[in-house]
C-alpha cells in the first residue's frame, strides 16, 4: 500500500477499509510512517469523519496494537465506567467500591490531569503509598481478591493509542469524534470487560461544549462498543459547574469517603449512584437501572462500598489511616477565604476556569515535569441557585504557594456570576441512552 495514497483518499471524503487502517496503524506504531505523514492523514480524519465500519477497524488495529487481558478465570461479569472528563468528578472512586460489593468485577485502567480536567490516578495517588502502575499480573490478582483495581494504562494496554494521542495533542486534531471514540474503546475493550457505562460529559468545563456534539460522540461509542458485543448505557451529564462540592486531588479523595460514609449526599452521590445502578444492571445484579441505584445507595448505607474501598487501597499499597481518618493527613501552608462582593443568587460559573484556578494552585500540571501539589485545590461552598448575602463564603482556595494562590483568586473572582433573580438548576443527567 502506498500511504500518501491512502492520505489522499481520506482528504477526498472516501472511506478507508480495514486493510487500510490496519497498514496505516500498524506502520506508524513500528515506526515505518512518519509523524508528518500520519499527522496529515489525523488531519484528514479531522476534517471528512469516518463512517462507523471505519471506526471499529480503527478501534480494532489499536486495540490490537497491544494485550487484551484475559479475565476469564474470573467466574463472573467485568463492568467499567469511562468519563469524559471534568472539574471535580471523583465519580470512579465512588463507583469502583460500589459495584465491586455488589460482586461485579471493575477493572478499571484510569488516566491523568488532561488540561483543566483532573485525573483519577492523580487523585488515588495522593493517598500516601497508593500504587496506580500495577503490572497486569499484579492487577489481575488484585481483581480477584477484593474485585476492583484502579491502574493507569500499561506499555502492553493499546500501545498504539499512546502513540496516536501524543501526536493529536501537539497537531489540532483531538477533537475528533471517531479518533476520540477509538482512543477510549481500545482502552476500554483491552481491559476484558462485558459492558461499559458512559458518562459524556457536556457544558462550560467539558471537552464536548455542546449537548449535540455530546450525543454524537455518545453514539459513536455505542456504535463501535455494540460492533464488539459489548453492552453499554451512556449518561450525557452536565459540566456547566464543577462536580461536588471538592476540587483537587486529596481533597476530591476526602470527599469521596464522605459520601462513600453516607455522611455528603449532594450532586456527586446523586450521579455516583446512578452510574453504579446502571453497571449493577449490566453486570445482571438488578432488573433495572432503578433497582440498581437503591442497590448502590444500599451498599453506602450498610457500610460494604467503604469497607469495599478500604480493601482497595490497602490491596494497592495506600496507607489507610488517613482513609479512617482524613484529619491526619498534611495540610497547606495557605488558605484563602473568597466572599460575595455583594448579594445575590449565583447564577453562572465558568467551570473551565475553575479547572485552571486549581491547576495554578498546584492540583494540576502546566507540564509533563511539573509536579503535583496533591494537597492543593479549592472547597466550594456556594453553587448555581444558591442565595449568596455580602460577605458571605464562596469558597476557599488551598495551596503552598502564596503567588500561585493570588493567581488563582483573579480567576475565581472573573468566574462567577451573580443575578437578583432565582437561576434555574441546571439538569444533572440530560439524557440516558441505552
């Protein structure tokens, strides 16, 4: 095959078969095409699409670029649960718990801070001694003995997808809807899992700004997700303000017991057990996505998802201490009081700024080399349609650093928004697809 051809064809709105895709992966993952050549065909893909049968050929070269894990020794159903990133969604801490004392296996590979949106593995690792770079020998017997495992993707996990990402990163083409779909089902179909649910997210501190461009990412991956018989439910959630009350690394770990204690029940719990509900009802645990979120809302009042996580973070080498008591654990050296300049009803936040306020306070990397402050972030104390008097706390901003805690105060005081009137709540789940 010639690949400036196969470039050509893309550019000119044709679709590629699989041979082709697979020729093109397979070349560019050994090396044998170079950056500039695959960067013009990402950018082909970019600006013509692919049809769903070019997806799953995509999905499938990527996914077979590397292992599947097989989880077959595992008598029982394998459930994950991917999101598309925000400021303050902690929901995989919540849920992995949940689900696995329900007796549902979650082998869920997690990834980094990306931009103004955290990461899990960077939250689980700032639980003292958590180790998130488990091998896939090491990860299967801790699914076999506690039932969850929270690792980062390995060297043997869609290697092809590494490759692929660090190129779309640095030449425009991240947001493409079939490269974005392919990215997130290799990943997800290598861990061995017999369904997936979704959670899209859509708004201001969303990748996907829009509700359209999220349901049309959402049935992309459904798509090619079926294409693989795998079953899968997709939450389209809103990110028009942060997630929870918690933003940054520890702190969005302290909040996560909280509700896993039953002792917080705000938007976090709310979607965290509806996302847990529907993977009870994949994993054939309840007869609906209603019985499975009172399954879910069970499991946090009778104790089992915070002994569940207990188990999880002493089975990967995290000092649970300060899981049974958070009071322990380091605190900042400054903190930073934010109060209404006036009264009023909040009406908007501008959660992308929220995201890169706690990225200048230390919670997230400007750099691959920067090193996270994992004690730093921000507490909310007000949200959208919440009355605010004069004076009153909005939030408090953490951090070592007393610069960076100026810097990110600009941001929070340019981020909020206040009305005389009643705003109305944003709607948390804007739609279930099954």
């Amino acid at each position: 095959m010639n690949t400036v051809e196969l470039i050509k064809k893309k550019r000119d709105g044709f679709a590629l078969g699989v041979n082709e895709i697979n020729y093109l992966v397979q070349n560019f993952t050994s090396n044998k095409i170079p950056d500039y050549q695959f960067s013009a065909f990402l950018m082909a893909v970019l600006l013509k699409g692919m049809n769903t049968a070019e997806t799953a050929a995509l999905t499938k070269s990527m996914l077979e670029s590397g292992k599947v894990i097989d989880l077959s020794i595992l008598k029982g159903l394998k459930i994950d649960k991917h999101s598309t990133g925000g400021v303050g969604d902690k929901t995989s801490l919540i849920i992995a718990p949940i689900v696995a004392s329900a007796g549902i296996f979650v082998p869920m590979i997690s990834g980094r801070g990306l931009g103004h949106t955290g990461g899990t593995l960077d939250k689980l690792e700032s639980i003292p001694g958590f180790r998130t770079d488990l091998s896939l020998s090491q990860s299967k017997k801790i699914l076999k003995k506690c039932g969850a495992v929270l690792i980062g993707q390995t060297k043997e996990i869609a290697p092809a997808d590494k490759f692929i990402y660090a190129l779309r990163d640095v030449t425009g083409t991240v947001e493409s809807i079939p490269l974005i779909t392919a990215s997130i089902m290799s990943k997800k179909l290598a861990e061995g899992i017999d369904g997936l649910v979704l959670d899209i997210k859509t708004g201001n501190g969303a990748f996907m700004k829009s509700n359209k461009d999220s349901i049309e990412l959402a049935k992309s991956l459904i798509h090619t997700a079926k294409s693989f018989n795998k079953r899968v439910i997709t939450f389209i959630t809103d990110m028009n303000q942060p997630l929870g009350n918690y933003i940054g690394n520890w702190l969005e770990v302290f909040e996560s017991i909280k509700v896993l204690k039953g002792e917080l029940k705000n938007d976090l719990y709310f979607l965290s057990v509806k996302l847990a509900g529907a993977m009870m009802y994949l994993g054939k645990k309840a007869k609906s996505l209603k019985e499975g979120e009172q399954k879910a809302k069970n499991k946090i009042e009778n104790g089992q998802a915070f002994k569940k996580f207990l188990e999880i973070v002493e089975m990967q080498g995290g000092n649970k201490k300060y899981i049974i008591d958070p009071d322990r654990y380091p605190k900042t050296k400054h903190i930073v009081k934010i109060n209404s300049s006036k009264s009023g009803y909040l009406e908007k936040m501008d959660t992308y700024k929220f995201g890169m306020a706690s990225l200048e306070l230390g919670a997230g990397r400007r750099t691959k080399a920067d090193i996270i402050d994992h004690k730093a972030g921000i507490i909310l104390h007000k949200k959208i349609g919440d009355f605010t008097k004069k004076g009153e706390l909005i939030c408090e901003l953490y951090s070592d650093s007393e610069s960076d805690i100026k810097t990110a105060e600009e941001i929070i005081h340019g981020s909020i928004y206040f009305s005389n009137r009643k705003p109305p709540l944003p709607k948390l789940i804007k739609k279930i697809i099954q």
